[in-house]
C-alpha cells in the first residue's frame, strides 16, 4: 500500500508563491502518475495538475495554468506543486494522489493552503 506525505501547505496573501512537496513509500516501484487534487468547503474534490512519468507528461486544470507548476522525481517518487500568482479562491485542502499500474489509487492526508485577499 502505497503512503503519501504531503507538506507546504500555509497562510499567504494574494500574489504570494507556495511550494508543495509529496513524498511516497511503501510500494512505490508501481506508481506512473502522480497527481494535486484541492477541495474548497462545500465544494467537491478537483483536479489541479499531474505528472505522467509513463508518457513524460504533465497536465493541469485551466483554473492553474500559467500559475502552477508541477514536477517530481520519478527515481524517489515526488512530486511538488509550484503555486505562484495564489489568489483567495485556491484557498483548499490540497491533497496528493498517486496512481500505480497495478490500478490502484492512494491519498495522502492533505495540506491546507488558505490565501487571504
């Protein structure tokens, strides 16, 4: 079963910058992606960014881009999620998702990022 540690997670202002780390254990040789996902109160869970080290490829949702930067290690199995430009509506618990090719999905227990204006 494969563990994630997330970290990173703070208070900032608007048009601050947060650095998100994700470190995964336990069964790692089997995880090809890795993946940001945020959930806000009273909203569900969404997708952010992810990084395909199967395919070599990353992509995000169109509420981040140009403003979030994923990128990760393969070798160690992290990831970290670049937030730049923060704004009050990416104020969420952010969690890290790690898919390996054994079809299996693990969650880590979440950083919460609050953004003030």
């Amino acid at each position: 079963q494969v563990q994630l540690v997330e970290s990173g997670g703070g208070l900032v202002q608007a048009g601050d910058s947060l650095r998100l780390s994700c470190a995964a254990s336990e069964g790692t040789f089997s995880i090809y992606h890795m993946g940001w996902f945020r959930q806000a109160p009273g909203k569900e869970r969404e997708f952010v960014a992810g990084i395909n080290w199967k395919i070599g490829s990353t992509n995000y949702a169109d509420s981040v881009k140009g403003r979030f930067t994923i990128s990760g290690d393969n070798a160690k199995k992290t990831v970290y999620l670049q937030m730049n430009s923060l704004k009050p509506e990416d104020t969420a618990v952010y969690y890290c998702r790690a898919t390996t090719t054994l079809a299996t999905l693990s969650w880590g227990q979440g950083t919460q990022v609050t953004v003030s204006s």
